[in-house]
C-alpha cells in the first residue's frame, strides 16, 4: 500500500508534468515555473490521497495555479519596490510580452494575442487534456462557463487566422 | 435555436464533451443543418491548428535536484520511522475487524499520510443484497446504556465499518512553531460511536475515537456572546491531570442563543436511505422516531420535503407546511427499505427540492439519513463532496445522521457534513435522536457562524511546548488561517465547541517529550510583546452565514492560580478517556480510574453518569483483553 502511494504521485508526476510546467510557464515565466512545480508535487506528497483521487488532475492544476499566483504576486511586488513603476494590466506581465515575442507560427501568435482566460483554458483542455469539469475545477468557473470560453477562443483564433486553416483539407485529412 | 457560430456546444461536441443525451440532439440538428456542419468542420479545423502548436511546444522535465527534493518527500519514505505505530494501529483495527479504510494524519497537513484502501471495493455485495431480516433486536427507545443483541453476531456485522485511523497531534515547540491552526468541528458522532461499540462489549477501533467528538458532545458553561457577536470565547488553565508538571489549557466557543420564533423559517428535505440495509430496528424505524420528534416542533411556515434514494431517487413527500403533520408522519410512516443504495441521485433531487423552497434568513437544509454506504451509480465519494460543497455555498447546508451498524461508513459520512457547512452525529438510541433533534435542534439546523478557524500563538517566555488534543483531521496550515477561501467548520446556534492544549511550561522540571535541543540554532528572538504571565494569544477568524467575508475576534490567555473547574475536570476526563482508548502516545499516567475519579468530582447530570459508567465498562473490556 505505501509503495503504491509513492508510485500514485510518481506516475502523476510523468504523466502531467510538462503539461505542467508549460501551464506555470503561462502564468509566471519560465525561471519560475520550475519551483512552482516542484512545489505543486511536494503538496501533492503531503495530500490525503482520497481527497484527491478521482480528479488528480484538476488538483494538480489547481494547486500549481494557486502556487503560482502567489509567488507571481511576491515577484510583482519586490519588482514595484524595486522599481517603482510597472504600468501593466496585473494580468498582462511580462511574460505575455515574452511569449508574444517568442510565438514563431502564426497560431502561436494568435494564441498567445488570446485573453488570459481563454488561453488557459485552450492549454488546459489541449496540452493537458482536462475535461471542461475539470478545468472549472481549476479557474472556479462552471463547466457551462468553460464550454463557452474556449468556444469564444476557438472562434477568436479561427478569425484571426482568417482563411488558413482550411476546412475542406480538414475533412479530408479525417477520413484519411 | 443559438446561432451557428455563438453555439458553445460546436466547440463542446468537437471535443467530445457534449453528454450524451445533448450529444444525439445536436447530432440530429448536424443532420439538417449545412451551416452547423459548416462551423463544426471550421472549428476542428482550428482546435486541430492549435493542438499541433502546443503540442510542437518543447517537452519540458523538472531537473535533477527538485526531482530528488519530490522523491524525498514521497508518502512511503516519510512513514518509514512511523511503521511501528502504523503496524499497531493495523493490528487492532483488524482485531476489531473494522480494517477498511485507514490513513494516518499527522499534526499539519503535510504529516498527513495516507495508505487506504477504496471503502467502496469491500460495501458493494452487501448494498446488493435483498432486504436482510433484522439482525439486532436492540429496541429504539431502549436507554442508552444497553442495547442488546447477540455476541455472535456483533463480531461479524462489525467489518464492512470503514473508520479513517490517524495519529494524534504530536507536541510542537514553540520555538521553532509557535503556531497552532485548526477548524472548529461541532459533531458528536464519535462519542455515540464510541457509546455503542462499548455497550455492544468491545472497545471502539482507535480510528473512530475522536477526541474533540467526545469533548463537544457534553455542554459545557460558558459566558453569553456579547450583543453584535455570533459566539463568545473563553480560556480556562489548570493542571493537566495526566502529566505531572504540564498544563492544560481550554478554549471554549459558545453561540449565540437563537430563540425559535427568531427563526425566519425551516426548510427541511430530508434525504432517507431505504436500500436493504436500512431496515434493522436500529435504522430505518428509528430513523421515523427520530424524525418524528423533529416534526413535532415545526410549524406553518416551515417546509418539509421527504425524499428517498435505494435503487432510484424518489420524492416521498413534496414541499409540506410543517404544520401538516398527519401528511409528513404518513409518509414517513410509509417508508419501506428495500433495494440498493444510490446516494448520489438522491442527494441531487434532495438538493434541487430545497433550492425551490429557499426560505430567505432561515435553515435551508438537506438531512441525510443513513448507514453511509453510497456505492451505486455516478457518484465517487469526491464528486459527491465537490457536490455538497458547492451547494453549500448557495446556502444549502447539510446535515448527516448516522444510523446501524455493520457497514458503517463514518469517513464519508464526516467528510460530506463537513464539506456541506453541515454537523455529524450518530444516533443509536432515541434519547440520543432526542438530544440532537429536539434539545438541540436549533444548533443542530441553524448555523450563526461558519468558516470557523482558530489559531493559537503561544508565548515562548511561558510555554516551551504544546499539543493540540484531537481536531486531528481539522488541522489546517497557518496560511489558511488568513485566506477566506479555505473552508473550515460551522457553529449552530446554542453550540459549544471546546479544545484543549496540553502545555509544557518553560523552566519546569518537564522537557519536551522526545526531542533533543537544537545544535545549529537557538530559539529567535522574542518580540516587546512577550513578556511574562501571558501564555498565549487565541485569534478566531469566522464568517457570518450569508457574508463570504471574515472578521476577527482576539483574546490574550494568562494563567491562574486558581483551582479548577468543574467543567474543566469533566472536559480532562472525557479526553483521558479518549487517550486511553486511543492507546495515546501522551496518555501518560491516564487511567481508567483517574477518569471516573477526574469526572465525578464534577457536578453530574445524566449525560455525565453515563460518561463514568462507559469509562468502567471500558476499563472491564481493557482488563479481559489482557
């Protein structure tokens, strides 16, 4: 039973941490995103395994969202007494302009001009591959919610991409 | 019906997440509608674009040292210098054949371990079964104190309980944490458990003792809340009676009085298991008593709704003014069990009945009535909490009443009252229904505090150690005590909540139990504020029940010389006895016959004769054991 528990957070940890990491990435940058999943398993080492069984992945989310936002919110304030300024939305921190600058395809680019919300949760329900209960599970929202938040991104990207992807190959590529 | 392109099922059915009875609707809309087929086929197209971009992402791995830092932490290396206290805690719970479920759960959260397995695997065959005969012909209105049935038998029906075995708190010095953080936690379930299990002649598994459940099961005096207050909140320090050389300290928490016509109203649904298992003399037709009692005291602007759950949910009884008794005591009198259990269904209609019949100011709330098995159909016991949690917050509380034995399930049964801003108890008997229903209905339904959190800060120029006595699975981290989002216990009207801290005075004679003094560091530096004569400081946190905002209550603990009181000697002796049937690792010179001496030198009422008569009995069961 012990060797299984271990195992149980070893077998979370293969499976969700790039996902992960990408996800911490999103919200607080790359130098910090590793802390903040390593902290995230820690937690998950020191869980009552039934209060997280079942939805392992939501939690993990959940936990490394929380985890980032706080240390997201330390960094945000060392950096304003440091530097005594910052005129950016909280939301948009430098590491928006980071991925913007690093998106190199025209989706990537289109991905990363979406809202904070509707990117986490195109990340979430893509990369990570949570349900949409799972992923209102993460951002506090309904599932109803989430269902029309990543259709409003898809829909956003879909214009912004204008007439690339085409629908027609699509079909085809399918039946392939 | 939605336009194509604002239609969130599109997206939704192109991910696989429309359930299924929308999926074939929208399936059959697909079939007639080329502008529907149009957009589906567009936003694949984009979710397809997309997921090649993440995907094309760089596969990231954490590096070797926070790794190792991950696999040093990892459950089964941390109980390694536990295992002989988990072998001896496996060992009895088997003896008594209640092996489930069990975990243990430190003093923080991060000691929390767990090692279980699912209760749900071992309850199925049973749940299924057809209505079984009456095993135990305890009568309902028998006095606590006996309840009858065969020796034979009691061995047996005891193992599909599934109990949560924990560690208690360990002591913590204040030099390196001078801190202690917890829930409030106002259920009794544990005494009552403990109660039967002892008149059925043998000892409760440890993991069903819970030492605050015994203490918060007696009221104790404590001072009216000042006007503007939902609780008032006291301190008491004396000797610990089981530890030469420590003190003991005891908090109390006491509601406010909510008289009955202050109630705006009472919105009852109550959520009845009638699967097979229910039918025992001690369930089901005590469960109709129990309630009945209830109903006696409602009137006609109250609401009582009667629904069941064995094999499918079913209303019994739809939305009836209280004062329609003969209506509400037919239908419960017409409750029949039979079938298998789906708590999860029934727990839904039971839910969305009481949203319908929201009485604004008043007690909304779901009383769950059960053996505690939920093993068919939708619900894994986490999808049930998220579901009480949430209905919580829409000011739907929940209730459980625990009824029977044999395939008891307490974890999930505290786990969800806990989660539903809710309160637990046990009922075995009808004077224990009468306590919880009628004496104290208004505590038991009516809540004037929620979210309650309690957090301690001892002095280190007075106290060099401390433990908190029992709230072991409400323990909560010391950041959580600030942050409103974290859940924690409610108060009901008229409750008493009491903790007690073993403490280890500086400069005594006693040290702290088990610890070597540190080499590489001495204690910080203490503050202007920690001066002499002040042990401590308590700071509660709790919410009004419709704000979601917390407000702050203060109170400085010094110690006295003065002799203590009679309630404090009761509440030492009701947690003597806990450790003693817990087997504590601090029970000290604890014994059965300090407990009965401790407690009867307490004013007794009837409540607390019996608290003496179950510390013999358990003293004969601890004898023939041996």
């Amino acid at each position: 039973m012990q060797e299984a528990d271990a195992r149980w957070v070893l077998e979370a940890l293969s499976r969700y941490e790039a996902a992960l990491l990408r996800y911490a990435t999103s919200l607080v940058g790359r130098s910090l995103a590793a802390d903040v999943v390593q902290d995230t398993f820690l937690e998950l080492c020191r869980a009552k395994r039934e209060e997280v069984q079942g939805h392992v992945a939501a939690w993990l989310f959940r936990v490394c969202k929380h985890r980032a936002l706080d240390l997201g919110r330390k960094q945000r304030r060392l950096r304003s007494l440091e530097e005594a300024d910052v005129e950016e939305a909280p939301d948009s921190g430098p590491v928006n302009k980071l991925e913007r600058k690093e998106a190199a395809t025209r989706v990537g680019a289109a991905l990363a001009r979406l809202p904070e919300r509707e990117r986490e949760a195109l990340t979430l329900k893509l990369d990570a591959g949570l349900s949409y209960k799972e992923i209102a599970e993460v951002m506090g929202l309904t599932p109803s919610n989430v269902g029309f938040i990543l259709h409003t991104a898809v829909k956003r990207v879909q214009r912004e991409l204008g007439g690339e992807v085409k629908p027609t190959a699509r079909v085809a590529g399918r039946t392939s | 019906m939605t336009h194509a392109h604002e239609d969130p099922r599109v997206t939704a059915y192109a991910l696989g997440e429309l359930p299924p009875e929308e999926r074939a609707a929208f399936e059959a809309e697909l079939a007639k509608s080329e502008l529907l087929r149009d957009e589906l086929e567009q936003v694949e197209g984009t979710l397809e674009a997309l997921r090649d971009e993440i995907r094309a992402q760089p596969k990231d791995a954490l590096d070797e040292a926070r790794r190792s830092r991950i696999r040093a932490a990892l459950p089964q290396r941390r109980r390694r210098a536990r295992t002989l206290v988990v072998t001896a805690v496996t060992a009895t719970a088997m003896a008594a054949g209640a092996l489930l479920f069990f975990q243990t759960a430190g003093r923080e959260r991060d000691a929390a371990e767990v090692a279980h397995v699912s209760p749900k695997l071992a309850l199925d065959e049973e749940k299924n079964m057809p209505v079984r005969a009456a095993t135990v012909a305890a009568s309902a209105a028998s006095a606590p104190g006996q309840a009858p049935g065969d020796d034979e038998h009691k061995g047996k029906r005891l193992d599909r309980e599934a109990y949560d075995a924990f560690q208690d708190n360990p002591f913590v010095e204040v030099a390196t944490d001078p801190r202690s953080t917890f829930s409030v936690d106002v259920d009794t379930a544990s005494y009552s458990l403990m109660r039967r299990h002892l008149n059925e002649g043998r000892l409760p598994p440890k993991g069903a003792v819970r030492i605050e459940e015994m203490i918060n099961y007696f009221a104790y005096s404590y001072p009216e809340p000042e006007a503007e207050r939902p609780f008032s909140v006291s301190a008491e320090v004396g000797a610990a009676p089981w530890a030469s050389g420590h003190r003991l300290l005891k908090l109390g928490l006491k509601g406010k009085h909510v008289a009955p016509a202050d109630v705006p109203g009472t919105n009852l649904v109550f959520l009845i298991d009638t699967s097979g298992s229910m039918s025992d003399e001690n369930k089901l037709p005590l469960l109709k008593r129990a309630f009945s009692l209830l109903v006696q005291q409602l009137d006609a602007v109250d609401r009582v709704s009667i629904v069941t759950y064995a094999g499918s949910a079913g209303m019994v009884l739809g939305p009836t003014p209280g004062n329609d008794k003969a209506a509400i005591l037919g239908a419960f009198d017409r409750l029949d069990a039979g079938g298998s259990t789906n708590g999860g269904a029934g727990i839904q209609l039971a839910y969305k009945l009481a949203a319908e019949q929201m009485i604004r100011g008043g007690i909304n709330r779901v009383v769950l009535a059960t053996d505690g098995d939920f093993n068919v159909g939708m619900t894994s016991q986490s999808d049930l909490v998220d579901l009480v949690e949430q209905k919580a917050k829409s000011g739907v509380f929940l209730s459980v009443l625990g009824f029977g034995s044999g395939n008891y399930n307490d974890s999930t049964m505290e786990k969800l009252a806990d989660k539903g801003n809710g309160n637990y108890a046990y009922i075995d008997t009808l004077n224990e229904a009468k306590k919880v229903l009628v004496e104290q209905a208004t505590g038991t339904l009516m809540t004037i505090a929620k979210d309650v959190k309690i957090q301690v800060e001892f002095n280190p120029a007075e106290v060099s150690a401390f433990r908190l006595i029992g709230y072991e699975n409400r323990v909560l981290a010391h950041r959580d005590f600030n942050d409103d989002k974290k859940d924690a216990g409610e108060i009901g009207a008229d409750h008493t909540v009491t903790a007690l801290y073993e403490l280890v005075p500086v400069g005594g004679a006693a040290g702290v139990p088990g610890t070597d003094p540190l080499k590489y560091q001495r204690p910080g530096a203490p503050t202007g504020s920690a001066v002499k004569g002040e042990l401590g400081t308590v700071k509660l946190r709790y919410k009004l029940p419709s704000s979601n905002e917390s407000q702050l209550l203060e109170v400085v603990v010094r110690d006295s010389a003065r002799p203590e009181s009679g309630d404090f000697r009761f509440a030492a002796a009701v947690a003597e006895l806990g450790m003693l049937l817990r087997d504590s690792p601090h029970k000290g010179s604890s014994s059965f016959a300090d407990v009965i001496r401790l407690a009867s030198s307490s004013e007794l009422d009837e409540r607390r004769r019996e608290l003496v008569e179950l510390a013999r009995k358990a003293e004969q069961l601890r004898t023939r054991e041996r």
